[in-house]
C-alpha cells in the first residue's frame, strides 16, 4: 500500500468513527502528549489564589511527582466546565 492509499484508507475510516468517539481519541491525545503545569500556573489558569487551589486539590484533577504537584491544562479545563 502506498502513501495516497494508507491516506484514502485513513480518511474513509475518519468518516466511519462515530464523533462522541473521535473526540474521546483525540482527548486521550492531548493529554498523554500535553506536558504539566506548576500549582502557581494552574491556579492562574482557573482563576483562583494558589492557596484557594490547594484548599481544594481533593477535587482538582492532579498528579504528585514525591511532594511537587502537577496540573494538566486540559484537565483542568474539564474541571471548569464541569
């Protein structure tokens, strides 16, 4: 198979996967490639005082590297929108 056809072969099967699941895809994507912020960073992200952040990091979407919390944008972003 060449390169025009593995390409013809990826759009029809685009057509084919069902939207709810194309955005799941690219989701995951993004946030497995997406790098992570600092806590002073996600707070001015979501528009709250770094200790107000803190206050409630039982429920905000985080991961700890030893004692360091790390944020990633676009869980964040979920933790906005609700």
């Amino acid at each position: 198979m060449n390169r025009t056809e593995a390409r013809m072969v990826a759009e029809e099967l685009a057509k084919l996967i069902k939207p709810e699941i194309r955005k799941m895809v690219i989701d995951m994507t993004v946030s497995e490639t997406e790098g992570f912020i600092s806590a002073s960073e996600a707070a001015e992200y979501i528009g709250m005082s770094k200790q107000t952040l803190y206050n409630k990091i039982s429920e905000i979407p985080h991961v700890k590297f030893g004692r360091i919390l790390k944020f990633q944008k676009s869980q964040l972003k979920k933790y906005i929108n609700g």
